[in-house]
C-alpha cells in the first residue's frame, strides 16, 4: 500500500492532463478506501431475526464494523425507503452502493460546514468565507460550476493546510459533523443507505470533499467506507498538494470503477445516487442508477434514460423555480451571520 502510494506521489508531480489527474484522483481514493478496509475488516451479517436489519450502538452492520450508532437527525421513527425502489440482493458479496454526498445525503455542501469550522478554528479570514459563500451563491443561482471557483477554491484549501498536522484536521471534522452536520441528513437519503446495509450489501460515500470529512460522515451513517479527495501528507502534515485532483465529476467514476475492480464487485448489480449532472459519468456506470434531489440538467438526462427519480425536498414548484435564488440569498446571509456570530463571540471571549 505505501508502496503505491508513493508511486502515486511521484505521478503527481508530473505534469498531466486532466483526464490523467482524474484517473490517478480515482485510483488515489481506492487505494486509501482499500487501506481502510483491510485496517477494520468487514464483519459478518448480525440480526436478531429474519429480515431485521437495525443495529444497536457499537453493533456491527452487514457494511462495516461500525462502533457507533449511524446517526438520523432527530429522534424519532427510523425513515423508509420511497417505494419502487430496486430490492437489492442480499448478502450478493458483488453488489454494493455508491452514493454521492452535497445535496444527495446532505443538505448543502460538506465543504462549506467544514469552512465555518476552519474559519472558527484561525484556519479561514472572514474574506475567504465570503468569497466561498459567494461562489456558492453563485453555483446555485445559475446551477452549473464555475471551472475557475472550483479551481480557486482547491488552491485556498491546500494553501491553508499546507505545513499543518493532519490529526488537526481530523478533530475539526469531528466538531463540525457533531454540531453541524448531523442534523443536515435528508431522512429520505438515510431510509436508502439502510436499505442497502439491511440487505447485506457494501455502501460507499462518493464525494469532492476532503477525505477526512468524507470518512467522518460515513462512519456516523454506517457505511462501509468513503471515497474522497485525496490530500498529499507526510511524517503527519499536510504538503499542500493532491493526489491527483478533486474527487468529482469524471475522478468518481474512476474511484467507483478503481474499488470495484478492487474489491471484485460487478458494477451491474451495484447502484449509485447524486443530485449533480456532474455525477452522470459514475450514474452511466452501475446497472442501477437513481437521481436524488436533481439539478435541472440531470432531471432532464434520468427522464432520458429513464433513470429512477427520488425527490425528498418540499415545495416542487418553489425547487424548479423559486429555490436557487432563494438559496443564493441564503448561502451568503448565512454566512455573513455566522461570521458575525463568530466575531462577536471572540469580542466577548
């Protein structure tokens, strides 16, 4: 494995296409979701009868060996899955789930959680907040991404981390996911993922944000383990460059096909989840491919294909039309609030 992954650093250093830097971000992700797999091998299925599939706290699941309950918001009655969904097959050791995390597990994006975080922490200056909040406003008012804000927002990310300790880190994405994220899981989402788990079935998160996060939040939901961006670190700290590049668009279709072929899985009987037409690269490639929450373009493309849709928001109408206005008010008046809110805490401290 380190082995790998320093023929994978050196690769890094070359100059490649992007076409390249995906495949090796995809390769990159398989390689340190292997690693963790073989750290905490997979337990076997345990119920307590036929067809149960609920898990008490440090139980382990059909996914994982998890060593927490999977978080669900707020208390209450467990979710379930919308009708008309595929029965996956149980305990079929080839099939397993993929599902995308911004706007498809989470409401909102992981990173921009995670920047609060780092801004509360001395990491971010309440410009950097503004700026993402902005670019963020930006993405969801006209519903496509900006090339140059996601490469503006990759540099500030590996400029800020450069030189720290990765276990820094790693403690920032716990507060964060505790006091955040938590409450941000679309229950409709969380019904799916444990209808895989329920069903025996391997289930991966599949996201652009740093893998550390995307860790965190799959271990709170059960799953068996998460396929993120891949930051460059030695002797414990961050050197400021990727391997390869951000795990999104066509790099998730690499890492999804990078672990099946790994982990021997037929893409066929597996199914993958995302709100992002960006996501198609990794939806075109497993037998069963869901839309959650869709943006407008990958409404149109499943509508094409015939692709399963599940929409779990409130208000259609105010979803098509209304919301990403809305959103793009939100995004930056949220954030100028918590940067309010942070500023005068630290006045008061």
């Amino acid at each position: 494995m380190l082995d790998d992954m320093a023929v994978l650093r050196r690769l890094t250093q070359a100059r490649r296409s992007t076409t390249e830097r995906s495949a090796l971000a995809g390769e990159a992700a398989a390689a340190a979701a292997e690693a963790a797999l073989r750290a905490e091998p997979l337990a076997p299925l345990t119920t307590d009868a036929p067809g149960a599939g609920a898990t008490g706290p440090g139980t382990a699941t059909a996914a994982g060996t998890a060593t927490e309950a999977p978080a669900t918001g707020k208390p209450g009655k467990a979710p379930k899955a919308p009708t008309e969904n595929h029965t996956p097959d149980r305990d079929d050791p080839r099939a397993a789930a993929f599902f995308d995390c911004d706007n498809t597990i989470l409401r909102g994006a992981a990173i921009f959680y995670l920047g609060v975080g780092l801004y509360r922490h001395g990491f971010l200056t309440r410009r950097d907040i503004a700026r993402f909040a902005w670019q963020q406003a930006m993405f969801r008012l006209h519903g496509t991404e900006d090339p140059d804000h996601i490469s503006d927002a990759r540099n500030t990310a590996l400029g800020i981390v450069a030189g720290k300790r990765t276990a820094d880190l790693e403690a920032i994405c716990e507060e964060v996911f505790e006091q955040v994220v938590a409450d941000k899981i679309w229950p409709g989402t969380r019904a799916l993922v444990q209808m895989h788990l329920d069903a025996g079935q391997r289930v991966w998160l599949v996201t652009a944000a740093p893998l550390e996060v995307a860790r965190i939040i799959a271990r709170r939901l059960g799953m068996t383990g998460a396929l993120g961006t891949v930051a460059e670190a030695r002797d414990g700290h961050y050197t400021g460059r990727l391997v390869g590049d951000l795990l999104h668009g066509p790099a998730k279709a690499a890492a999804v096909r990078a672990l099946a072929r790994r982990e021997r899985l037929d893409l066929d009987r597996c199914a993958a989840y995302s709100d992002s037409a960006n996501d198609i690269p990794m939806l075109s490639l497993v037998g069963h491919p869901y839309v959650v929450n869709p943006d407008g373009a990958l409404r149109r493309h499943a509508r094409a294909q015939g692709w399963r849709v599940r929409d779990f928001r409130t208000g259609r109408k105010a979803a098509r039309v209304g919301l990403p206005a809305a959103a793009a008010l939100g995004v930056a008046a949220g954030a100028t609030a918590a940067a309010v809110a942070l500023r005068r805490r630290r006045v008061r401290g």
